[in-house]
C-alpha cells in the first residue's frame, strides 16, 4: 500500500474515526484503525465492538493495500504536522507503515487487517433523513439527564421512539427527566422505542457537528446507524426496557412559577458554594411574587438570597439538587422559565415558554 494524501483530510477523518478507540483496550487490534486505499480513496474504520466509525476522503493511490495502525498514535502524528503538509502513507520491507510528510519521518508497527472485526449491519427496519440540527437539538436538550448508575444499565442513554406524530427523545436517571420532540421524518412514522447509548450519543454529536443538511439515520431492533457525507457510525443499541417515563411526567401541578431564566441561574450557583457536596440541596421558599433560596451547610455556614417572581399561589417550601437545577436553566432557550410546582413531596415540571416541544421533571429533595 501507498499513498499520498492531504495532512487537513487526514486529520479530519482520523478524528472523526479514532475517538471511539479506547486508550487502554486487552484486545491490541480495537487501539488499530484499519486503513484502505483503493481507487483515489483512503478509508478508515475503528471500533470499539460496540460502536463502529468509518469515513473515507480522496488521496492519491499509487499501489492499493490494507493495513491496521495504532489510532492514537497516528493522529497525534497529523494532528502535529505543518498546516497543507502533503502525508506519504505506505508499507516499507519490514511490514510496518511508513509515516513520511516534509522532513518528518515516523515508523509505525502494523497488525494484520485480516484480524480487524467488523460490525454487521443489516435487518434495518426503519430508514430516514433528519435535519442535522433536530438530530442535535434532540442531543442537547436531553444528554445531561442520562444515568451513569451501571446498574440500571437500560437508563444509560437516549431513548429514541415515534410518538404522536414527533419523534421523541427522553433521557432519566431517576432524579431528573428531560423530554425533547421533533417532526416525525418520513419513514420514522411507527418507529418503536430504542435507547441509544451514551457513548454512541457522544460520538453522533461529535460527528455532525457543524453539519448542514440531513443526515441519515436506520435503525433495526439492536443496532443503530448515522451517515452524513462520507462518514458512516453504527452502534449497538442497549437491550433493556425503558421505564414508562410518562407516569412521572407531572400532569396536575397547579402552582404556577414563572422567573427569570438567567437571574435564577446566576442566584442559584451563588447559594449553592456553600451547600454540601454530596446532596447540593438548595430550598426554595415561595411567597407571593417572591423566592427565596436558602442553602444551610453546618460545615460552611448559610447563604440566603431573595428574587423578585411571578407567583401568587399559596406558600410553598421544596428542596432541589443545585446542579440538577443548573442544568435544567441551562437547557432554557427563552428568557423566562417556568415551574408548575405542587408539594414538597411532589416532582416539579420545568417548561421554556418559547419551547413547546421540550419539558423538563425534578425531583424533590428533603431540605
């Protein structure tokens, strides 16, 4: 194998292709990504036997081949060569690949391409395209509710379905849900639950990042696939149950909050220094038109502080995490953001009055 290719195209698909490679991996071949060139194109794959990547870009092949070198290794090495460098890939004699672009030289060892796994994908039953950006949206407004408890490994990332005409993303760990919809796509319409893992949410928001246009998405009962351009991400999809999310999704709280989003943010991580690390609990006394957040930490002492709402209900008193309310403001989009709050005991349902197509649900802490 040789051939000759533009060190930004390498760079580019070694980086879209390589992050899936863990750094430590028992099974020397998944730190490899495989490297095929024929007919003016270099192609790579990695894998993690879970989530396969693959992209190809234009090169100039003079002899065509296939070989495996270390991920890693490799794209440290484009990653570091001088901007519009032109990289000379080929096989030298001693069966190792031969890394040469200017006056920089680099030898690398090889593994057998015929040892690389490859990841099926097939019996696809639902095949459509999606907007770039409601594929990102859906990402975004969901991925910071997902569970990193093992345990409960069926909550470890996104679940994706067709509902009611939308397509719809929820993510929960049990202490915070969000919700998030989109237009159905054409050929989505019936596409039956599916729950995406966090990894391989990570790396499909890495890939289409900054993309315009559609990207195309298939989906079978175990796997999951995502292509734009060139690039190419199949996944497996986690085999569990997702909880039936709608029966927490509070349907009667009728105490009405609507606040400020950015003051409320800001106020709340001033509070929240001194709260304790474990549950960073913040209590919020509600009066009328006025909050007040309250954080009482023997160890660090007490912080108090009073925001001007909207809000004429009877008093009401209820705890929250700190950083799961951060994290909820930082999903809200418009100015305000809205609670409707029922009892201490009770979640809290957070809406943006700008987003109809997106909710979040906190549950409660004792304070």
């Amino acid at each position: 194998m040789r051939l000759s290719i533009e060190r930004n195209a390498l760079l580019k698909a070694l980086g879209h292709v390589q992050n899936v490679v863990e750094r430590r991996n028992t099974i020397p071949i998944l730190s490899n990504v495989l490297l095929s060139a024929e007919d003016g194109r270099l192609s790579l794959v990695a894998t993690d036997l879970d989530i396969e990547v693959s992209e190809s870009t234009e090169a100039d092949v003079s002899a065509p081949g296939q070989v495996t070198a270390p991920a890693h290794t490799l794209y440290d090495i484009a990653r570091k060569l001088p901007d519009g460098s032109q990289v000379v890939l080929q096989i030298n004699a001693d069966d190792r690949l031969d890394v040469d672009a200017g006056r920089s030289h680099f030898t690398l060892p090889l593994l057998p391409s015929g040892d690389f796994p490859k990841m099926t994908a097939d019996g696809f039953t639902h095949d459509f395209a999606m907007p770039a950006k409601d594929l990102c949206r859906l990402i975004d407004k969901t991925k910071f509710a997902i569970s990193t408890e093992e345990t409960r490994y069926y909550l470890n990332g996104i679940y994706l379905h067709a509902h009611d005409g939308k397509l719809r993303a929820v993510a929960t760990d049990g202490h915070r849900l969000a919700l998030a919809e989109s237009p159905v796509p054409a050929g989505a319409e019936g596409l039956p639950g599916v729950i995406v893992p966090r990894k391989t949410v990570a790396e499909i928001r890495r890939l289409i990042d900054g993309v315009d246009g559609d990207i195309q998405v298939a989906v079978s009962e175990a796997k999951i696939r995502f292509q734009t351009g060139h690039a190419v991400m199949t996944s497996k999809l986690i085999d569990g149950t997702f909880p039936d999310y709608e029966r927490v999704i509070p349907k009667g709280n009728t105490k009405e909050l609507t606040i400020d989003n950015q003051v409320f943010k800001s106020a709340v991580d001033r509070v929240s220094t001194i709260s304790a690390e474990k549950s960073r609990s913040v209590k919020l006394s509600l009066a009328e038109h006025n909050l007040s957040l309250t954080v009482n930490n023997p160890e660090s002492g007490n912080a108090n502080e009073d925001l001007p709402v909207d809000y004429d209900a009877e008093p009401l008193e209820i705890g929250f995490n700190a950083k799961y309310l951060l994290d909820v403001a930082g999903q809200i989009e418009g100015r305000d953001a809205t609670f409707f709050l029922e009892s201490p005991a009770s979640p809290a349902l957070v809406k943006d009055p700008e987003d109809e197509h997106a909710l979040f649900v906190l549950m409660p802490l004792r304070v």
